[in-house]
C-alpha cells in the first residue's frame, strides 16, 4: 500500500498534543474540485512512480485513498471521478494541472523570478 511519509510524521502519532496542522481540500467550482483530485489520481497512477513496499507500481484506488487520507476528503467513488476526467474533452484533460500550472506562471511573474 501506499504510504506517505512525512518528516514529522513519528512526532504526530507519539503526541496526542501536536501542533502539527492538519490540511483540508475545500473544492471550488472555479478552481480545484473533487475530479481535479481524479485527475491528480489517475495521472499519478499511469505515471508509475507511486510504488508500494515491493516496488510495484500501486493501483489506483490505493492512489486515490492516500489523497482522501492526506487531504481530508471523500471523492465518494474515485472510480467515477476518474471516469469524469476521461469523459472530458481533449483540451479539457488536463484541467487541474492547466489550473495549477496558470497559478505558478503567474506568480513567478509577479515576483520577477529570473531563470538561471
């Protein structure tokens, strides 16, 4: 299965009194909503690198769980989500990762941040 390893995560679990936040997904319409985080799923699991304790890629749903697990949220059926995310059109595939990628263009713009 896979897990996500965390460099405090051994601090969390031996202190009930963490002062380790705890971080939410709250989906928008007009930003990131549940298929987005489909999407995340799905192109993490054609991507292969998402591995179990073996070194095998995982499936999907083990994918999409550690989403739901890490970010505090249902997809209700990952199945259907990433269904939604094929049924997209062509130019609509990559909706997130188009939304995410607008956000880093524009604020590497407003910070003037110079290539090396």
């Amino acid at each position: 299965m896979l897990k996500f390893t965390f460099p405090q995560a051994n601090y969390f679990y031996n202190n009930i009194q963490s002062d380790i936040p705890k971080v939410y997904f709250s989906p928008k319409s007009d930003g990131l909503g549940i298929d987005s985080m489909g999407e995340f799923a799905t192109t993490f699991e054609l991507s292969n690198q998402f591995l179990d304790e073996n070194g095998k890629p995982v499936p999907f749903k083990y994918i999409a769980e550690s989403l739901e697990y890490a970010f505090n949220f249902t997809f209700g059926n990952a199945y259907k989500s990433k269904s939604r995310v094929f049924s997209r059109k062509p130019y609509n595939l990559t909706k997130a990762l188009d939304y995410l990628k607008k956000l880093l263009i524009r604020e590497s713009r407003s910070k003037k941040i110079v290539k090396k």
